[in-house]
C-alpha cells in the first residue's frame, strides 16, 4: 500500500472509513452480491445462520483446503475463523477423509446403535475427568439443554443460573446488557461472570431452588474472556453448598487440553457439554457427567434425536479423538496459540494504541480497548466500527476471521501463516493509527 493511499485511509474519519471500506468490499465480490440477493428471496434474512450474516453482504465460500477457502468470486483466504472452532481439523484432513468415504460406502442411517458410538464414547470419557457417562447429540445447543434437563431431574429443582454474556447455544443467549428474545423462557437467574460475589449473592438467594449452574471456563461469543480461576472455584463451592449440578459448558473450550480446561486448571465439575470439533466437522455435541445423574436416561428420563449417534459423526470422532487430536497435540496447539496472543498484544502496547487480543490457546478475540477486559462489557459505537473495519482490512489482506473478531486456530495453519496475521494486524495499526487514537476510544 503506497505512503499516499495510507494518508488518505488515515484522513478519514471512523464511519467514513468503514463505508469507504464497505464499498470496496462490495466492488469485489459481484458473485456473492447476486446470490444473496437470489437467497433473500427464499430464506428468512437470506441465510439460515446469524452469526455468518453482515453487511452489506455475506462472502460466500465454494472451496476449502488445510486452512485455505475460496469464494464464489475466486478470491483465497487464510481461514482464521476455523468454523468458531469446530474447524479444527481444517478443511482437508485425509484422515478424516478416508473414514468418512469407507462409512459411505458401508452406507448411512441404520437407526441402530453401532460400535462407532461406543468407541467414541469411551474417547470422550477417558478424556474428561467429569465424565463418568455421556450421550449424544447433534450440536453443542443440544447438549446444553439435555444436560439442563438432567440437571433439573436430578435435583428436583428448577432454576438456572447463568451469566451475563455467556452463549450456550442460539436458544440460550445472555447478552452482557438486555436479554435475547430468542432465549427459551426457562427460569433463569443471572449474575456476573467474573464477579465472585455476585455469583455467591446469588446462588444463596436462590438456593433451594436452584437446579444448576451453568458457565463457560471462557466466555466465547462473549469475546474469548477467560473464567478466573477463583471464579470457577467459586462456583464448585457454591454447587457444593446449594446442592446444585455444576455444568461447565466446554463446547468450544475443550480444545485447550487433553481434556479441556477442567483438567487444565484441575477443577471437576458434576456435568460437561461438548460440541465444535469432536466429530472432525461433522455434526455433533454431547453431554455427560456423574455417574449417578447420567443413570437418568434408560431410567426416568428419554433423550430422542434421529442423527444423534449418525455414523459419519460417530465415526470420524473416533479418528479426529482417537488418532489426531491427542492430549501432546492439544497440549502444542495451546501453546502455539499463546505465544501468537502474545505477538499479537506487543503490536498495540508498542504503538500505544487501545488495541488488544483476549483469550487463551488457539481461541482469541481483539479488543480496542486497554486494558483488556476480563468481563462482558457493552461495546461503544467506536468499537463496533473498528471491530468492523478489522473485518474488512483483514478480508483485503486474504484473511477470513469471525466478522466480531474472533480467531479460531486449526491445526494445519503454520508458522508463515501466523507470521502473515502478525504482519496484517500490523499494517492495521500503522494504516488505522488515527483513527485507533482518537480521544475516548478506550473504555
């Protein structure tokens, strides 16, 4: 980019950059363009998955390899975005690739159990110290409701608590501010994540009846915020104390370790769900726990779902947890994900600029605000721009993230690839200086 085209972009005040920015978007992608105004006509929004809509138009995807994606308008992209973490294989595994053509060829729906399930089953349940038991079901969501189901079965009770800015599925969101329509309407009560005495207020004002309590060891639509450890155990004391199932939501999180952040920071919850990656790809979640809450279904409870044990999920989660992703690897990609984070923060720290990555492992979010937040926050208007006009600059440089910021490392992106994000992320800051430093913009 020329010194003259970097003084221009700089010139421009915040809203005229990212329209400016939106614009060139646009120019370049006339395929996406048509098909989301054909899409418009058909589907509700013109898409079928929120988190993937935005303006002015979605980039479709036709074509993914290792931890490469093409578009319909034949542009090449680094995939940072790792499908918000259940890419974690990439795009390509032949591993994975060879046991998904041998079950289709066997053929598919048998609407029997099978030995791929028992064999991934006992995967997961040497791997997470909760689990002492586990089922299946086809997306992390899934798996939160059953396990809240279990939960209030097994305790005869029936609130939940969660925390502001916490995901556990399309139909269990908690905005930091506000609540989402689209939230079922069990009986919840909130409290602040990060927040010990906020949790313990309360847990105790609500303890006889509440069933569970439900938290993620990272806050991950949230923005990559990592759970304190005095936190976490925190809220084991309080099920302790309250008689309430502790349920750590480990869909995205179960990829910092061998297994998961429990064991990481060595604190058990009563129940786990899983979700993302497990399955190599394919669709997938799970929940599982106590033996002694488990014991629920094949006794008072049911668990329905005609793709639950499918055998393509079943099958390529026996390989990608079986023979792929070990507990050395997990360990690796961890760390490999840390020392990015790290590279990552020393660009804004040197430049004095309100510009910073949250998160832990191969899971980061960026901030424009310093210091980095710990706890759900409501983002200004500045920040949402910015936070927009990342998307974009990242997008002009060939790299495909999370429209809201977030990175999701895979397992086949290499060491120039992350020198290549370091060095965009770099131009970002020297070509949106100006408007990063603008008096306010950290909050």
């Amino acid at each position: 980019m020329s010194a003259a085209r970097d003084l221009k972009r700089n010139s421009l005040d915040l809203p005229g950059a990212v329209e400016a920015a939106r614009t060139a978007y646009a120019a370049k992608r006339p395929r996406s363009a048509a098909l989301h105004e054909q899409a418009l006509e058909v589907l509700a929004g013109g898409n079928t998955r929120t988190v993937i809509a935005y303006g002015p138009f979605p980039t479709a995807m036709t074509r993914g390899e290792d931890c490469r994606l093409w578009d319909l308008d034949d542009h090449a992209y680094l995939d940072l975005c790792g499908e918000y973490t259940a890419g974690l294989f990439g795009h390509s595994e032949p591993r994975i690739h060879a046991v998904l053509h041998d079950v289709l060829r066997r053929g598919i729906n048998f609407a029997s159990v099978g030995p791929g399930e028992e064999k991934l089953a006992r995967i997961v349940c040497a791997r997470f110290p909760s689990i002492d038991r586990v089922r299946f079901t086809n997306s992390g969501t899934e798996g939160n409701l059953m396990a809240l189901t279990a939960a209030r079965a097994f305790t005869g009770r029936d609130k939940i608590m969660a925390f502001r800015g916490g995901y556990h599925g399309g139909v269990l969101t908690f905005p930091a501010a506000g609540s989402s329509p689209s939230t079922l309407p069990l009986p919840f009560v909130l409290a602040d994540y990060n927040d010990n005495d906020s949790a313990i207020a309360v847990a105790r004002a609500h303890a006889k009846d509440l069933a569970a309590i439900i938290v993620e060891p990272m806050q991950g639509s949230g923005g990559c915020l990592p759970a304190r450890p005095d936190f976490l155990a925190t809220l084991r004391d309080l099920a302790n104390e309250t008689g309430a199932v502790l349920i750590f939501d480990e869909v995205m999180t179960s990829r910092h370790s061998g297994g998961g952040m429990q064991a990481r920071l060595g604190i058990t919850p009563d129940m786990t769900t899983l979700g993302k990656y497990i399955a190599g790809g394919m669709s997938f979640g799970a929940f599982g726990g106590r033996a002694d809450i488990m014991a629920q279904f094949g006794g008072k409870l049911s668990h329905a779902g005609t793709f639950n044990n499918n055998v393509l999920s079943m099958s390529a989660g026996g390989v990608a947890m079986g023979e792929i992703f070990t507990a050395e690897v997990a360990e690796a990609h961890f760390q490999r994900g840390e020392a990015l984070r790290a590279r990552l923060d020393d660009i804004g720290a040197a430049k004095g600029l309100p510009l910073c990555f949250t998160g832990l492992g191969s899971m980061m979010t960026v901030q424009f605000r310093t210091p980095a937040p710990d706890r759900p926050f409501v983002p200004t208007a500045r920040e949402e721009q910015l936070r927009e006009l990342f998307f974009f600059d990242m997008l002009e440089a060939g790299i495909y993230l999370a429209r809201r910021g977030m990175v999701a490392l895979s397992l086949p992106v290499g060491d120039a690839d992350l020198d290549r994000f370091v060095a965009a992320v770099a131009a970002f800051a020297d070509n949106r200086a100006e408007l990063l430093r603008v008096d306010g913009d950290a909050a």
